[in-house]
C-alpha cells in the first residue's frame, strides 16, 4: 500500500503555504520520478496506473499555483507545451562522428582482425543492435538534463530540449548528480507506429521518418502525443571509465534505458571477473561469448531483427577497452574503433546533382532530388522526392551530398541517409520563397508549401492530368500527350473546356487524324456516363478522394449540392458525424466549396452533363448506419461528444462506436447541438464548454449503465 504524501493546510482559494507546497511538490516529483523509471524503464511498475495519474493531477495542481516552485525535473514536463518553439543550433561539446560501414560477414571479419592487429594486444567487442531511429545527445549537468541535441552534422546541432523531456524513458534527473554527455537513439515501437499510422489518409513511410518529424516539431505538446522512446549506447563522463562495458552499467545505473540486446564477445582468460552473474541478472536478454561467436550471434540477428519490437537496420560492432579505443583514434568521418554491419536491403549509392521543386493540383510544392543514376532492385533510379522541407532537414540534405537511396516496398524510390556531407560548402537545402511556375509567395500549411495561386499555370495543368486519368473521369484516347498539347496550344484552360472545346481545330496536328479525333470524342461523350462518385473524385480537392467520397455517398450526402449547402451553412458537425471523417478534413472540404473558381468549375461540368448526384443508398442517411450506427436504438437523436481517458475504453474512440451502434451520432467538438458528453479522465476545455452550454455530463460508470452491459 502506497503511503499518502502529506498535503499542507489549505486555504480557501485552493492553495497552501508555500514552504508545504514546496517540500510537497518535492515528494511528488521524486516518487513521480521513481514511478516512471519502474515502469518506462525497467518495466516493472509497482503502482497502479490510477495511483499515478491521482499523484500527477495533485503534483499539476500545486505547479499551477506555485509556478516558481516548477522543478526543472518535474514529470509535468512530459506533457509540453502548445507554445510555439525555435530550434536553435547548438555546438556538441563531444564528437558526434558517423560510423563505418561494412556489408557482409567477410568484411565484418576483416575489419576485427585488422583493429587486433592495430591494437597489439588482446582485445574483447561489444555487439549492438543499430537501432534505425533519430540521434541525439543528451547533456546533464549535476544530475539534471540540461539540453537534448539533434547529431546535426556531427559539430551543430538543433536544440530538442523540451521535445525530448515528454519522452518518458528519457531521464530528467539521474540517480546521482553527475555529469555527462549521453548518445542515444529515439525510435517509435513497430506496433505504435502501425497503430498510428492506421489513422493517417497519407501514411508514413516508416517508423524513423516519423520520430525525426516529430521531434522537429515546434509544439512539444504534439510531441508529446506520439510515444517515443530511447535506447543510451554512448556515455562521456568527466571520470575515466577502462571498458565500454562499464560506460554501459554505470549508465544503467544512473537511470537510463540501453538495448536489452548487447553482446559481449571476448577469448582472454579472466573473462568472468567482472561479475557476468550479476549483469546477467540485471540484463537477461544480454549475452557472452567467444570471438568466434560473433558471425553466429550476427547471423541470428539478421535472420530474427524481422520479430524486434523496433526497426533496426544494422549491428554495430565496438572495440571494448577505452585504452584502445584511444590508441586507434579517429579518421575525420567515423571512430576507428567500432563499425555498422548493414543488412542487405534494395539500396544504392549516389549523389544529389540537383534539387527542384513541382508543383501540384492543388498547389502543393515538392522538392525532388535529381540524383547521379543508380540502379536499384532491377530499375535505375534518377528522380527521388523529398515531401517536404521538414524531410530534407532531418535528413541535413544538401546538393553534392551522397546519400543513400532505397526502393520501398521496392516500388518508392526514397532518400534514406546522407552518407557523407558535400565537399563544396553547401548547406541544408531550402524550400524558394515564390513559385518556381507563377512568382507567387509560397505558403507554409503544417509540414508542407503551397501556391495559394489557383490560375498557377503547373496547377492547371496538374488538374487536367488528374482528371482524364484512369480512376477519375477515365477518358479513352485522351492522354497525357493531348493534354500537353491541349494546355500549351492554349485549347484549354479548366476542366469544363475539355467539353466545350471543338476537337476539329486539332486536325492537322500530327498524330490527329480523322480516327483518332473520333475516338477521343468518343471517350468524352462516354466519360459524361461516369457515376458521381468519379467526378467528385475527379475534382482534385484536397482530402477528398475516393475514400471520402464512398465515407460522404454512404452517409447520405449523395450530391454535390449537399456540400454545396453545407459550405454556405458551415455545417461542419454534419461531416464529422460520419464515422471516418475528421474535423480537419470536413474544414477543407467546407473551405475548398466555398471558393469561386471551384463552384464555377461545378457549373461548367454540370452544364456539360457530368453526374452530379449518386443515386441513394438503402438506409443511407446522415443519421443512418454509416453515419451514427443506426436510426434505431436507445441513443436515437442523441449527438454525444468524448474528452479525457478511459480505463474500459482504449482508444477512446471504442466508445463513440458503442454510440454509434445503439442509434447515436458523434461530433468532434462540443456546441449547442451536442446533447452528451462522455468525460474521463483529464477532461480539460471540452468539459468547461459542455458546463457551459448546459450539456448533459456521462462518466464512465453511468455510460457502461446506459450500454447495460460491462465491456470487457
């Protein structure tokens, strides 16, 4: 039974006398700090998790009246702030070198015998999963974490400080009040991040890209909603330490989280003197051996790195005494003393020639790589894209640099790291500051630029294309060829032109004969046939594609004059009632119908005699199935809301589908409208508005009353 902290007298407003707070507060932030290390780090958390977030609330509460008592290891740190940050440079105070490679067992061998050779004396090696996640380091003064900072080029890097403090492995206050510089890998669990990115319409790529996007983010509270985590491989302490070994135990020691897969491989006499029983005991999954263990324990490795809970992409492999590791020193890129194994995976080597930028249909600007040809997985590779600028920034890409490019799912060309930096002084690509096809001032929405120019001439054309395509209007004959020709003879200058436009004037041109202008008209007057879904697709605006669409007709809102009426209305709750679609989606699509070029684009297809309407669904309806989960059932005309956590209920979003099955609809946000809000835990400012508004408060005892059933 956990002992109660003793809370100092309280006064009528809420608060006590400071000198109680603080010796309160102090208590809290050391059992608070006790508890994470139990269950984020050693995995063996001794309270439970309502106890936590009990002591958590009351430690919030005391800060939010004592502000000045905040210590800077306070566990209310892991939350961040919506406060928007910079990411300044930093100079490392330690060196932040990349490592060399090797590709296969034979030069792994030979890479050992030349470092035993170069040493002189026996030597043993330690063994360590190269976790495939963002570095950092992170430097603590007398105990406490004073900076966490990105590797950068190896000299500079970006300050990730307050980033870095909401990932609860990562310690804010060691167990003794040293000093030290930690490297470390930031990764997101496999299982996490396909959690995650089940919920994307445009999914990550991998579990890496996403943990070095987040913690580029310039708000740590977004940050502290993905769940990061850290493994420590590198300690630089002001005392001398004679193997890496003892770096690794005395980091333990001191609170932080290592790989719980580490060998150590050594054939000298004595090997057991230091303690193997105990370490064992402390880090099961770490294991000893011979020298000649080592190719097995890599093979075993490379064969089960599929089953690890995490990516890794490789094993590194170091020289264990530091006295050697001296002796070898350093080349101006990597440690002589340690070397990456890379698994073979579908990779090439090349270099950035050039960087541009394209832009879109709907105006947004992508920077692509043109890179030295390599060839790749049977196919040569000349163009990469890049996404976006926060993507070349946790890459640190500039032109010149070499890289290393994969084809994911061996289909996606993609720049995965640079290998060595530029030797011409080039920087970090930047994003232009105007449109490289009409001179306007890009604009930054989220991670992405965008033209806001709807005449830009590369988003026309952008729109045309996507619109005869297969999947959207379909049009037989009329191909990207006649598209160029249609756009640069001045034919056609939006979508309803394609319909008005007399295919007469083309005869002459070469290739447009009497055939194939029959066939295109052809195409055309077939493509006025095509069902309303194509040609809502077809549109090309912004998050509506083909899911959104089936998500919208399956609804009910089974024409364009639906959405029309709800953009003039700015009914958003209507769109986020249907199951599937969020409030920043509804927004963009409420925002793109309101906007002229866009209606009148709909007219001019209308007139042409394009599909505006599906024919209805059985049962469809805003308030049907596929909406709210039924027009019938106790929860029928009831529109429920959800905020804070749930202990029956994880995610919380199982809850609104209980709603939804038994007749109810289910918002995004709390209005006058709404008639329940479902409150857990940490309820904040959508329960404040509810009160106010008079809205019928549910807890989740009462909710799993009114279910009339316990779930499991």
């Amino acid at each position: 039974m956990t002992r109660e902290i003793p809370i100092g007298e309280t006064r009528s407003d809420g608060t006590q006398d400071e000198r109680d707070a603080a010796r309160e507060i102090e208590a809290l932030v050391d059992r608070l700090g006790r508890y994470e290390y139990e269950y984020h780090v050693l995995g063996r958390p001794s309270v439970s998790d309502a106890e936590y977030d009990r002591l958590f609330d009351r430690l919030r509460e005391l800060e939010s009246f004592h502000p000045d008592l905040v210590r800077p290891d306070s566990p209310t740190h892991r939350v961040g702030s919506d406060l928007t940050q910079e990411l300044p440079e930093v100079r490392h105070a330690i060196p932040v070198l990349s490592l060399d490679k090797c590709y296969g067992i034979d030069e792994l061998h030979g890479w050992i015998e030349k470092t035993r050779r170069a040493v002189g004396s026996a030597s043993s090696f330690v063994l360590e999963e190269k976790i495939d996640g963002a570095s950092v380091v992170l430097y603590y003064e007398k105990g406490l974490l004073a900076r966490a900072v990105t590797r950068g080029n190896g000299s500079v890097g970006n300050a990730i400080t307050a980033n870095v403090k909401t990932i609860r492995s990562v310690p804010l206050r060691l167990n003794e009040p040293v000093t030290v510089a930690a490297r470390g890998e930031i990764f997101l669990p496999k299982p996490l991040f396909e959690k995650i990115n089940a919920t994307m319409e445009i999914p990550y790529a991998n579990p890496r890209n996403l943990a070095a996007g987040t913690l580029r983010r310039i708000k740590s509270a977004q940050v502290a909603e993905v769940p990061l985590d850290l493994f420590v491989y590198e300690g630089y302490f002001e005392t001398a330490y004679p193997t890496h070994l003892d770096v690794l135990l005395r980091l333990s020691e001191l609170g932080f989280k290592l790989d719980p897969r580490i060998g150590f491989f050594s054939d000298r006499e004595g090997t057991r003197e230091h303690g193997w029983e105990r370490i064992v005991e402390e880090h099961p999954g770490w294991f000893f051996g011979g020298l000649a263990d080592i190719e097995p324990q890599v093979e075993e490795s490379s064969r089960h790195r599929g089953e690890l809970p995490y990516e890794i992409d490789g094993l590194v492999l170091k020289v264990n005494e530091i006295v050697s590791r001296e002796s070898l020193g350093y080349t101006g890129h990597h440690p002589r003393w340690a070397v990456a194994y890379k698994f073979e995976a579908p990779v090439g080597r090349t270099r950035v020639t050039g960087i541009e930028v394209q832009v879109g249909r709907t105006g947004r600007v992508t920077p692509v790589a043109r890179v030295k040809p390599v060839p790749i997985s049977g196919s040569t590779i000349s163009n990469v894209t890049l996404h976006n600028q926060e993507y070349i920034d946790l890459l640190e890409l500039a032109v010149g640099d070499t890289v290393e490019v994969s084809k994911r799912g061996d289909v996606i060309p993609a720049v995965e790291r640079v290998i060595e930096k530029n030797t011409s002084s080039h920087t970090t690509w930047r994003m232009p500051e105007v449109c490289p096809a009409c001179g306007t001032a890009l604009e930054r929405v989220g991670a992405h630029h965008f033209c806001p120019n709807r005449t830009c001439p590369d988003q026309v054309r952008g729109r045309l294309h996507f619109f005869v395509g297969r999947g959207q209007m379909d049009i037989d004959n009329l191909g990207p060829e006649t598209v160029e020709l249609l756009w640069s003879g001045g034919y056609v200058r939006d979508l309803p032109d394609l319909y008005r436009f007399d295919w007469e004037r083309l005869e002459g041109e070469p290739g447009y004969g009497e055939k194939k202008l029959r066939l295109i008209r052809e195409g055309i007057r077939r493509s006025k046939g095509r069902p309303y879904r194509s040609v809502l697709v077809a549109l090309g605006l912004p998050e509506l594609g083909p899911n959104v669409a089936d998500l919208l007709i399956g609804a009910g809102l089974t024409g364009i004059d639906d959405l029309i009426a709800l953009s003039d209305s700015g009914d958003v709750e209507t769109l986020t009632a249907v199951h599937g679609i969020g409030e920043k989606t509804a927004r963009r699509i409420l925002s793109e119908m309101t906007r002229p070029d866009v209606r009148a684009r709909i007219e001019g297809l209308r007139q042409a005699g394009l599909n505006m309407r599906a024919e209805p669904q059985p049962g469809a309806g805003v308030e049907s199935t596929a909406a709210s989960g039924g027009t019938a059932g106790p929860f029928a005309g009831q529109i429920w809301c959800v905020t804070g956590s749930f202990e029956r209920f994880k995610p919380r979003e199982a809850a609104m589908d209980e709603v939804r099955r038994r007749g109810g609809r289910v918002v995004g946000t709390v209005s006058s409208k709404t008639t329940h809000l479902l409150a857990g835990e940490g309820a904040g400012s959508k329960m404040q508005k509810a009160v106010s508004l008079g809205v019928r408060i549910v807890r989740e005892e009462e909710f799993l009353r009114l279910l009339g059933e316990m779930l499991g």
